[in-house]
C-alpha cells in the first residue's frame, strides 16, 4: 500500500475487495439447518455469518484474536479539556504492557492478544484549536504506523485508544465529518464538572472556526484536529479492510477515528461490527452517522478497546453455536413440516 502522500493515502481509502459472499451464504444455510428455530439466535447468527463472510469460510475461528492499544498525547489539553495530566499517558502505557489496566483483564478473560503501541506520548500533538494538529508526514507517519500494526493473519481484530483529551480531538472530528457544534458532540471524558463540559466544548467550536472549510476533506479532518493515535487506528482499520480481517469497532475514540473511511468510501468499514454504544453522548451520533447497530449498551466509557473486548465473548458465543451444533438431520431431530 503506497502512503508515501495524502494523495495515495486518499487512492488507498477506495480501493477495496469484498468479503465473500458464498461462504456468508454458506453460513445462513448452516444456521438454518441447526437444531433449533430459525432466526432463534438472533444477532448471534448476523455474527456468525459476518465473521463467516471475512474469514471467507464456512466455520470461522478466533485462534488468534488481537488487541492493539495506540497511545498518544494531545496539546489541546493546555486549554483545560481533561481532568487529568498528560503524565497519564506514559503511565497507562506502561500499565497496559505490565499487565494492570482493564484492558489486560478482558484481553485475557476473552482469549485474546493484547499489543500497546506509543505513538508519541512524550511528544504531545499541535493545539487543534489553533494550529494543525499534525504535520502532513507527521499524519501518514502515524497513519503508516497502524498500518504496519496489521499483519494480515488475525482472525478478528481490536483497536483500543489511550490519550488524555482525545475525547476533545474526537469531538473536533465528529463535528467536522458529521455537523454540529461543540455542544452537540463534547461529553464529559474522564470526569469533567459542568465549567470544564462548556470550556470543552468552546474548544472544540474554536478548532472548527479556525480550520474552517479544510475540515470538509476526511482526511484533513483527521489531521488538522484528530491525534496520532486516532490516526494510527484509522491506519490500522485501513489495513485490515484491505486484508479482509474482521474488526470490533470499541467507543467514541476509535469510531470517531475510522469516520474517515467511511465518508471517502461507504463500503470501507464493511468488515467492522460495533461492539458497544459507549455512556459518551458523541459515541451514539457517530454510530448513527456510521449506520453502526452495537452488539452492547452496558454503560462503558473507558476506551482501551475494553468494550470491543467485552463484546468478544458475544463473538465467541456466536461461533461455538455456529461450529458446534448439530443439525437436524445429524441429531436426527425432527425439522419444520412448513407454515401452519
């Protein structure tokens, strides 16, 4: 994949195979021959064809199920938009590869690989209020690094965010693809009181103001008031898409940071499901612009990918049922006799 430029990134973010039909129409027959009602499992079933549509085979697995974390910092936390200092970043990144951060419980309790990867928590991004929050090279250099996070091979993939004030960068971008103010996209974060939502919020109306009609290209959206690590995901999304590799979408960072795909080419996050609805207002209009249903609502707003990893056990579920049940002929169990 050649992103040696906007312009090839941009040729890159349209250029794509489908998942395979035949096997997804494979997998609906199975689930119709089950032993049990048709439709009965639900959403359970779309996984299991979904899953069977990208791994392009009958019986899809999760022999090996990735987590990546991307971890970045962000200078528009000078303007007072998070509780938190950006010490927190390095230290969370430390925690996610010593093993003591939620994501680390969920990444073991469902089976699955967990990565951390620093895109620059030492070095903290432009204030998008009133300056590009990245370089040109300094995108595609963040860009290529999520790509280059991909390897092809996984059976599933889950992108986690850390950041201090990416909410705000964020809510910047939702704005920029979606419409709306401030108002409509800032939540409260990490813990912001009523002085600190509105200050948030007047930022994020402040990046949209100086930035101006720039923000109506996807792309440059992303650089000018997104993060490093945002751009790493949207990388990281890219690749796998190209790959053909399935992706459970997390929360309001990661949706927020794949929006770019989807508004250069519908089709681009046609191998995503989304795992949850995150307690982050911004979250639920990102999915609706997404024409995203999650698979969860429990309330989380963490990031790390701890929603997408929780919804792995739904994944999980799915398959055994898909794999593991008999049919009707196979346990010889007497089928529908038709509509009566």
């Amino acid at each position: 994949m050649d992103l040696s430029s906007m312009e090839a990134l941009r040729a890159a973010c349209t250029d794509f195979a489908g998942g395979d039909v035949a096997s997804a129409d494979a997998a609906r027959a199975r689930q119709a021959e089950l032993v049990k009602p048709e439709g009965s499992l639900g959403r359970l079933e779309d996984i299991a064809v979904h899953m069977a549509r990208w791994q392009r085979t009958l019986r899809p697995r999760l022999d090996n199920a990735r987590i990546i974390v991307f971890a970045g910092s962000h200078g528009v936390t000078r303007n007072g938009v998070s509780p938190f200092p950006d010490e927190v970043n390095a230290q969370m990144l430390g925690g996610f590869r010593a093993g003591f951060a939620a994501i680390c419980q969920l990444a073991e309790a469902f089976g699955a690989r967990l990565e951390a990867i620093d895109c620059g928590v030492d070095e903290p991004t432009g204030d998008l209020a009133s300056e590009p929050a990245m370089t040109e090279e300094g995108f595609l250099e963040a860009v290529r690094k999520g790509v280059n996070a991909v390897g092809g091979s996984e059976d599933i993939l889950i992108f986690g965010d850390m950041g201090i004030g990416n909410t705000t960068a964020a809510a910047a971008v939702a704005a920029a693809l979606f419409g709306g103010t401030g108002a409509d996209w800032a939540g409260r974060g990490a813990g912001l009181d009523e002085t600190g939502l509105a200050r948030k919020a007047e930022v994020v109306d402040s990046a949209l103001a100086f930035h101006g009609d720039a923000l109506g290209d996807p792309l440059e959206a992303l650089r000018r008031v997104g993060g490093r690590e945002m751009a790493a995901i949207m990388g990281a999304c890219l690749a796998a898409r190209r790959h053909g590799v399935p992706v459970l979408l997390d929360g309001y960072i990661v949706c927020a940071s794949v929006a770019p795909l989807y508004r250069l080419d519908r089709s681009a996050l046609d191998h995503a499901l989304a795992a949850h609805r995150s307690a982050e207002p911004g979250h639920r209009r990102v999915l609706e612009g997404l024409g995203l249903d999650p698979l969860l609502d429990l309330g989380m707003r963490l990031g790390e990918g701890s929603g997408a990893a929780t919804a792995l056990g739904l994944v999980r579920a799915a398959l055994a049922c898909h794999n593991g049940m008999a049919t009707f002929a196979e346990a010889a169990v007497a089928g529908r006799k038709g509509d009566v």
